[in-house]
C-alpha cells in the first residue's frame, strides 16, 4: 500500500538511482501485471498516471514509455492467454471437481463467445480483471486474431488514457499536492464499475 500510495517518490529514486533502466523496470511491472495470473496486486492504473506526470515533468520521455508500456501490456496480455489455453486442458481433463467442473469451463466458452471482445478491451480499466481476463479467454479458447485485435486496442485505451492523464494533469499544483488523494481516487473509480455489477447481481437473487 505504501508503494502504490507514495509512487512518485519511488520513482523518481529508481530513475535517479537506474536512469534509463526504470523504462525496463516499467515494462516488467505492466508486462507481470497483465501476464502472469498470480500478479493481479501489482499497481496498474495510479502507475501509469504517475509515470505520465513524471513524464511532464521531463524526467521520462513520453513517446518511448507510451509505446514501451503499450507493448508490455500486449504481451503480457498474450502470455496470459496462451497460458490459459495451455492449462485448460490439463486442468479439465482429471475429472470433475467442486472448482475443475468442464460444465463450468463450457459456461466461460459461452460467455466469451457472446462478451470476449468487449470483457478484453474494457476489462483493462478493472484491476484483477484485466489480469484474469486474458488467461479465462485462453481457457475458453476465445478464437486468436479476434482475442489478438481486442487486445491491441485495449492496451492503447487503456496505456494511452492514464499515461496523458497524468501528463496533462499530473502536475497541477493541487494533484501535485494531494497525489495520495489522487492515487486512492483512481483506485476507488478503477474498482467502482466492479461493486457496481456485484451489488446488482446481489439485488438481483434477492428478488
């Protein structure tokens, strides 16, 4: 919570402690985010804000971390789906369980079907979504070129929103002032599309 909450001052001491290499530690962090299932607590949307700013502020170049982090978020998102669809059949293949139910993986299959292009692109605004989302559309062998195309233009939206966001806003004096405020309002709108759904899906069987 500290790191998300103070991550401007962490990085502006890995860029005066690396320099160049923050870009490469930038990309790692995005890459695992989107990537690698087990890594959905890693700071997402507040990152890319700030990194906007720091980019404002001149102490990242602006076009080099957009493209960077835009390609980190590409692939990790294909990492993410080939390990889905790579461990789908071997997780489903030893029989029925209370988790491991094919019935289940059939329902993700339908699911994809009709919303996957939609849940791909817009599942990037969602933390711990966009992290699992790629992996479930592996599993449901969401068909490539289309999940490959969504994916694309989900990691421009969403790299190229917060990344300005920051550049443009970043540096107002009250945002500069008040970041933590700042940072914990991203997480809470980042988050709020999500309680949103779970409380009307709650209302909804309680009808």
């Amino acid at each position: 919570m500290d790191l998300v909450l103070h991550l401007d001052q962490y990085l502006q001491t890995i860029i005066a402690t690396y320099g160049v290499g923050v870009y490469a530690i930038l990309f790692a962090i995005i890459f695992c985010e989107t990537g690698l299932v087990v890594m959905p607590f890693l700071p997402g949307d507040s990152l890319l804000f700030v990194t906007g700013a720091l980019a404002a502020s001149g102490s990242l170049e602006l076009h080099t971390l957009l493209l960077l982090l835009m390609a980190a978020s590409f692939l990790g998102d294909n990492t993410n789906y080939w390990l889905g669809r790579f461990f789908a059949p071997r997780l489903f293949s030893h029989g029925s369980s209370r988790w491991l139910n094919p019935d289940h993986l059939e329902t993700t299959k339908n699911f994809f079907h009709r919303y996957g292009a939609k849940t791909v692109m817009l599942g990037r605004f969602l933390p711990i979504v966009r992290t699992f989302t790629p992996f479930v559309a592996g599993m449901s062998r969401m068909p490539v070129a289309q999940f490959m195309t969504f994916a694309a233009f989900g990691a421009v939206l969403w790299i190229g929103s917060l990344v300005m966001a920051g550049y443009f806003f970043g540096n107002i004096f009250w945002v500069k002032h008040n970041l933590t405020l700042v940072i914990l309002g991203i997480i809470v709108l980042s988050l709020l599309p999500g309680l949103i759904q779970y409380w009307r899906a709650r209302r909804a069987s309680n009808a």
